[in-house]
C-alpha cells in the first residue's frame, strides 16, 4: 500500500475525548437491537483495504447495554481511500477455531466447512491471525463500504439487527452481506456519511419488542412480552433423551401463557364446556397413591382434588384441551423463554434463577433410581398438592415451570440440528408437527425425577403416553377470561 489506512479501535472504543489525528477519518458508531448481554456481548471489527486484504481486527468484550453503540476511528494518510468494514456482533463464548472463511448460507449445512484458502491477518511480516471466529449462526455479520475523503472528518452509524442473524457476510469480489432483512444478501454499499454524531440511545433490546400491557395481579394467564430469546444451551452435559444444541438465538411474538399448570378442575369445566376429546386420561376414582391408576388425578367424579394439575394425559388430548380454549401448547421456545428468560436480563438455569433447589423450592426427587439416589425421598411419592409449586415461580409469576410436572409442548421431537429449526424463521421458531410423528418433546423436570433438571433439558415420550408425571399448560395469542 502506498498510504496507510488504519483504525483507531481503542480510542473512541473507551469513550477516550482526546481529539482524532488531523487526517480523513470516519467515527463510526455501532449499535445494536438485540438484548445485551443475552444475545449480544462481544463485537469483532475486521478491515479490508481496496483490494481485499485484511489489515486489522479488534474484539470488543460489551456485555453492559450502557457499552451500546461501540464507537471507532477509521482513518488514512491520503484519501480518497474506500475501506471494507466487517462487524460481527455475537454473544462471547459462541466461537469457533478460525481455519479460513466458513460462511454460513441458509439452505446449506448447519456448520460449512471452511474453505481451503484461508486469509491471513500479517502485520509486519508477523501472522496475527485470531484464533478463533465468531459461529455464524448466532451471529449479525455487516459488510459496510466507508470511503474516506480529503482532510475530512465525518461520522456514521450501524445498526446490527436480529434479522440478520446466521446471513453470513460474502467477502468476495461481489461482496454482500445482510442489512435488514430476514435471510437476505444484498450488495455492499457505501455508508451514509454525515458532519454530526448521531447521540441517539442504543437500540439494544428493541429486536421483535411487543411489551406486555399492565395485568391484573394473579391472572389466570400470564402475558410475556415480545423480544428475543436463547433457545437451547452449549453445555454439552445438557442432553438427556434430545441434545439442547447448538443454541440459538430466536425472536418471539408476544404471547400468553397459563399461570398454572392445567388442572382436574378446569378439564372439567371444559367437557361440560363441549371439549370432547377422542382420548379420555387415565381415571383414578379413588384415593391418590403411588402405582396403578392411583397416580392419576383425574376422576370420573369429583374427589377433592379439582385444584390438582391433570396428568395421566396424551399429546392429542393435551393439544385439543388448548384448542378448545383458543390456545395451543406451547413451542419448546415459548416454553423455555418463559421458565429461563422472561422477566431477567440473562438466561438462568431454573425459573427462579440460578440457585441450586431445595425439596421446599419444587416438587421434585421423590424417586430413585439405582445410579441416583432421589433427593426429596422424605416427600411423599404422589402427586404433588397445588401449595407445592408456591415456590417454583418466575419472575413474571408462573408456577410449576421447574418441577411438579413434566409438561407436553407442541413441536416433533427433533434435535435443534434439524431442518425445521436450523432453516425455519428466526421469529417464533417450532418443528411443527405432522400426523405421522410418533413422538414429542417434554419439558421440565417432575416430582418422580430423582435430581432437578435444568429448564434447558429436553425429554421425548409418544404422543399416546398417558403417563403420571406428565401434565401441560397451554399458550395463546392473546389475554383471555
């Protein structure tokens, strides 16, 4: 290069006011819709010069909103000078070894292999390559065009929007990358360059945001606003009966959901309502004990146990209670931004955040196996009263999510890895089911499980099963009665 072009990252990065080098420079200023930290912590900056080599790289660890928009100088000893900027807004940790460019391109596989002629990052005849490279699925990756002019200062702002998660940018002669919508590559364009910083708040948070309108206290159902959500986990521990990774980050609409689990009571109201469910649960017309059908709660006549969660019940009959009252169950998405992440700033690994849970916490442990010793063997091995679950509450209010029950939810047992998430719409993602899946997926930990589960852990049983610690709750579009 005959003039050099360089950055000024850890300047303007830290919010330093020593004033810029007298020289073309651009300040840009990069923010971003998606909550901070959840989905966004770390932003990567890479620089091309004119003929596509790469000539810097910088990571920002920005895990406070209040770090939002992250600021840098691009400048040149002599302009005119057009330099390539890459972006790439993720959350740390989600990281891969960098073994050359491994875009990722929606109908292609999951995780592409990289290619064979990997660029390489030299800074004075030395390799300073990164190791490692943010993993595209869970990142926003901006390919910008800044041209710098004669003795001239000027200032632009980015914005690195959820729709764009998992577009990886293409950094070839044709270059493009993702602007604003959904799975779409369009050209690289030259920024919009002004004379004034834009001072405007951070974005941060707003990505698919649908707030919640204030509700009644003690609402049958529960409003959950709008936003962004991590569905899955990376700990690799985490798989039981269907691995939960690769996370990913998703968006989701508003929507409503039961306070409590689905109870003897309200099945009843409902067939006196009209629901006439092809499959009855199981009958249990005497006392509540600890095999046959005395595991069962629910009765062809009331047996004072009305307030009990129903169990003993199918995926079909489950699904068509939800129905008959305007709902449905609800997605493996729903279900887990609810008990994990609704209400907190980061996702916690029981609904009522991060604390180890105690047999007064949640019904669960009642049961042992001979690898593992239940833990709440002192509780009685039947299902657990409704005063039980008092709590196993969120932040928002809804009980029962940890243990209790093991509830169905709607989506095909299908590891995250499959098509239906992998390729399926980054806002209100779900394996939608079809008539000739056998199985389904389960959520959260029951009072017969040994050890309390994580609310990452994903359970699959057939859709016939009509088992004792299994019941469900029911999502909806909208508040109802």
């Amino acid at each position: 290069m005959g003039s050099r072009v360089a950055v000024v990252f850890a300047l303007l990065a830290l919010g330093c006011t020593e004033s810029a080098p007298p020289r073309p420079e651009v300040v840009v200023s990069v923010d971003t819709d998606l909550p901070v930290p959840l989905a966004v912590s770390s932003l990567r900056v890479d620089l091309y010069d004119e003929n596509g080599a790469w000539f810097e790289s910088a990571d920002f660890a920005r895990p406070d909103p209040r770090d939002w928009p992250v600021s840098f100088g691009v400048w040149a000893d002599a302009a005119p000078r057009r330099v390539s900027v890459r972006l790439r807004a993720y959350p740390t940790g989600q990281e891969r070894d960098y073994r050359g460019e491994a875009p990722h391109l929606w109908g292609g596989p999951m995780d592409p292999a990289p290619s064979e002629n990997a660029p390489r990052l030299v800074e004075g005849g030395a390799d300073v390559t990164p190791p490692s490279a943010p993993w595209a699925l869970v990142t926003v990756d901006r390919l910008v065009a800044i041209d710098l002019a004669p003795d001239a200062k000027k200032e632009a702002r980015v914005t690195l929007t959820g729709a764009c998660l998992g577009t990886s940018a293409i950094l070839e002669k044709d270059a493009q990358s993702c602007v604003a919508t959904e799975k779409t590559l369009e050209p690289v364009a030259a920024l919009a360059l002004g004379d004034a910083r834009d001072t405007s708040p951070t974005r941060a948070g707003t990505w698919s945001a649908e707030p919640c309108d204030a509700q009644p206290d003690g609402a049958p159902r529960v409003c959950v606003a709008g936003g962004a959500t991590v569905l899955g986990t990376p700990d690799l521990l985490s798989g039981v009966e269907e691995p939960a990774l690769p996370a990913r980050t998703f968006g989701l609409h508003r929507y409503f959901v039961d306070r409590f689990e689905v109870t003897v009571g309200r099945f009843r109201d409902a067939l006196g309502g009209g629901l006439s469910p092809s499959v009855m649960p199981v009958a249990n017309d005497g006392p509540l004990g600890t095999s046959g059908n005395g595991v069962c709660t629910w009765s062809r006549a009331p047996q004072g146990r009305e307030d009990y969660a129903l169990n003993c019940v199918s995926w079909a009959t489950a699904r068509a209670f939800c129905k008959f009252l305007g709902g449905d169950l609800p997605s493996e998405a729903q279900w887990e931004h609810a008990a994990t992440i609704a209400g907190r700033a980061k996702k916690t690994r029981y609904p009522w955040g991060d604390d180890e849970p105690s047999c007064d916490q949640a019904a669960f442990g009642r049961a042992d196996s001979p690898t593992d010793p239940g833990k709440c063997l002192d509780r009685p091995a039947t299902p657990p009263a409704p005063a039980e679950s008092r709590n196993d509450v969120t932040p928002l209010g809804i009980l029962g999510l940890g243990g209790g029950l093991s509830e169905w939810v709607i989506d095909k047992a299908a590891p995250y890895a499959d098509a239906c998430f992998v390729e399926g719409p980054l806002v209100d993602p779900r394996c939608e089911p079809a008539a000739s899946d056998a199985s389904s997926t389960i959520r959260g930990a029951n009072y017969i499980l040994p050890q309390m589960v994580a609310s990452t852990v994903r359970f699959v049983d057939a859709r016939t099963t009509r088992t004792y610690p299994l019941g469900f709750r029911c999502a909806y579009t909208e508040d109802g009665p």
